[in-house]
C-alpha cells in the first residue's frame, strides 16, 4: 500500500526506551509516512528534540504554550492532523492520564483531543506493568477501541526481568501500519501457503528447494492489514509470522495437502504461494543411510498436485491463485498451468531475471487471468507486489459475489 499523504502523530514519554522511538520515526518516514512528535518533559531528557526533528523533518513539539510557531491551537491541529496516534513508549503515568481523560501537558492534552486511531506501546517496570491500577487502565482503554503492542519480557533497565520491556520496534511499526490500512478484506478469510516443502529421505537427509517464504509472508502480512482472518499454511523457514495470523506449520508436501483442504471450505481467497516438492523418496529409512564406494540412486514418486486438487474441489465464489516459477516459456509454461489448474489467477516469475525469485526483498512477476489478460508488474518490494495481487484477487471475489 502506498503510505504517502499519511500523518503519523507520535507521543514518546519519559522511560528509557524513548531512544527507540527515534528508529520509528525512520522507519515511518522511508514510508513516505509525515510524523509529528510531541514529547513530554520527561522524554526530553532521554532524547533531545533535536533527534526527532532530524528524523522526521518537522518540528517537534515539547511544550504546550511554546511561542515559536505560526499561530494555532496546536493540539487541536496535531489532533486533526493524525490518521493514527501512537504513543511509543507509553508509561504507566501517561496510560493512567488517557483512561481517565487528564490533559495536563501537550501530549495528554492532544490525545484527548483526537479521534484518529491509537496505537500504545507500554514500556515499564513489571510491577508497575502488572499492578491492577495498569492493567486497568489498559483494560478501559482497550474498551474505547487503542490498540496495545504488547510488551515483550526480558531484561529491563532497572535490573529486574519480565514483561514490561518496550515491543521491537518491527512489531510497533506493524501495528502502525495496520491502523493506517482500510479494511476491504473485513470479514473476509484468506489462506496462504508458503515456503518449501522437505521430503525426508532418511533421518539426515530431505530434498528440498531454495523458498525462503518471503512473498508468502508478505501476502499473509498484507492480508491481516487489509482486516482478513488470514491463514497462514508454512513450510520450514526462518521469518517470524506476522502477528495476529493462524500459522499452520507444516513440513511435507502431503502434509501441506491436508493442511489446504481442511481450510479450502472457509477460504473466500486461496493464494498458493508455497514452493511444494514435485517428488518424494519412494521410501523413507529409519536409519541413516550409509555412504558407499559406488554411485547412489534414489527411487522418486510423485507428490499430490495441490493445485489441481483444490481447483477440481473448489466452490466457484472462491478466488483461487497459483504460482509458477518459471527458467523458460514463461507465459506459455503458465497459461497451461492457469488453465490445467482450474484457477482464477497466476502469478508467474522467471527465477532468471534480475530481482525476482527466491531470497530477495523484490520480485518481478506477471499475472496471468482466466479471461486472458496479462498483467506484468515491474520490479518492486515484494509487500508492494502482495498488495496490488490482494487489490486484484478482492476485486475478482467481489464480483464472483455479484
């Protein structure tokens, strides 16, 4: 989703974790993302406004009867200006000021005065975390409809250790943007496959493929911003699933067969992103298999084409995606594909050109639809390319609805 023209309002208190609200900002603003920082007094010691000004390249607001601005009344400004309202961190002090409507500085005073969306990070000592006053507090400000990031346990500045340690900083930003993102998909269910599969050959050995799951990811994570229930069918990989999506780990391609049709019934949209193993050893050894003087053979069988499977069983108000990874013939190969399948969209790309593929950030694909039409993407990050897919496969249930 394209953030520009967005209004980030942040309000950072007075803890030790206000310095990671600097990364924030930068996050936000390679976002294309305008932020406002206000900090409290207290902030103020722990970073200088200076910071902030630098990274967000506007002026930031430390006091509620500063002088120095053309002349309006900035809270009620900053207030109307924010598409979200983040507080990051957010000490007890200031939690206790929201629920019960205190506006006795800048920060507290604009904070009662927006009705943007707001996202809290708490950042404090546990005690302090888990004392009933906090947690009700949390509680009420929950009811009126703020979004907590919840805070992470481990080793605190005070020397103590539990939960009460600032979220990462990822998690927040995520939160951040979800709140900016309109919610087309509410309602909506969206199952994902993605990664590689592994066929164990012995208790050592498996095939397997280069998928790292990135585009997978990226689709799931732009799905629950959209507001779908979003369901999340991986192979092995080593990125964290995005908060707030069902995760269904899986290892072998049959294993990811069952994990599909069990949730092909309640999918609205079936995006099959994951790299599934065309083939498996015919047999599995319990024990390794030893190494010997003269070449070595192993027997392959078949693995259930997924794809094919679900597009024989599909309802047709579902919105069904595959994916071809393509070395040549890459339109040709995935027509075939499109139509063979039974699916409504594909997205092919060529493992050879520059910036698609497995591992990176960017890929380049072409969607190819049922009705014929090719559609190439140019080169771009591939959350970009999981959103303009998800604006085309809602458009498709849309009218599937009609």
């Amino acid at each position: 989703m394209d953030f520009s023209g967005k209004t980030v309002v942040l309000g950072v208190t007075g803890g030790i974790a206000a310095y990671k609200a600097c990364d924030l900002v930068s996050r936000l603003r390679k976002k294309n993302i305008s932020v406002r920082v206000i900090l409290t007094k207290h902030a103020c010691e722990f970073v200088q406004p200076l910071t902030f000004e630098v990274l967000a390249n506007a002026r930031v607001v430390t006091d509620q009867f500063n002088r120095d601005f053309p002349w309006e009344v900035e809270h009620i400004a900053l207030a109307k200006a924010a598409d979200v309202f983040a507080v990051v961190p957010a000490t007890a002090n200031l939690i206790a000021k929201a629920a019960c409507g205190l506006a006795d500085d800048m920060l507290s005073t604009t904070l009662l005065a927006t009705r943007a969306p707001l996202v809290i990070a708490p950042a404090m000592n546990t005690a302090m975390y888990e004392h009933p006053a906090t947690q009700q507090n949390i509680a009420t400000l929950r009811s009126r409809g703020a979004q907590f990031v919840e805070p992470a346990s481990g080793h605190l500045a005070c020397g103590d250790s539990g939960k009460g340690k600032l979220a990462d900083v990822e998690e927040i930003e995520e939160a951040i943007l979800s709140a900016l993102t309109p919610k087309d998909l509410a309602g909506k269910t969206v199952t994902v496959t993605a990664g590689p599969t592994r066929e164990a050959m012995d208790p050592v050995r498996f095939l397997s493929n280069h998928s790292t799951g990135k585009m997978g990811y990226a689709i799931a994570r732009c799905a629950k911003r959209r507001g779908a229930t979003v369901n999340l069918i991986s192979g092995p990989v080593s990125i964290a699933p995005p908060e707030g999506v069902h995760l269904i780990p899986v290892t072998s391609a049959c294993e990811m067969r069952e994990a599909v049709l069990d949730k092909l019934d309640q999918s609205d949209i079936l995006v099959k992103a994951a790299a599934v193993g065309d083939y498996r050893p015919a047999e599995y050894v319990d024990n390794k298999i030893k190494k010997k003087k003269d070449d070595m053979s192993v027997p392959l069988v078949r693995n259930p084409d997924i794809l094919a499977e679900i597009g024989s069983l599909r309802r047709e108000n579902q919105v069904i995606c595959g994916f071809s990874m393509e070395t040549k013939d890459l339109l040709e190969n995935s027509a075939k594909k499109l139509n063979a399948k039974n699916c409504d969209v594909i997205v092919a790309n060529n493992l050879k050109t520059k910036g698609a593929g497995f591992a990176g950030d960017t890929n380049v694909v072409t969607l190819l639809y049922r009705d014929g039409e090719v559609e190439p993407l140019q080169r771009m990050e591939k959350g970009e390319v999981a959103d303009i897919l998800l604006d085309r496969l809602a458009a498709l249930f849309a009218a599937k609805q009609v």
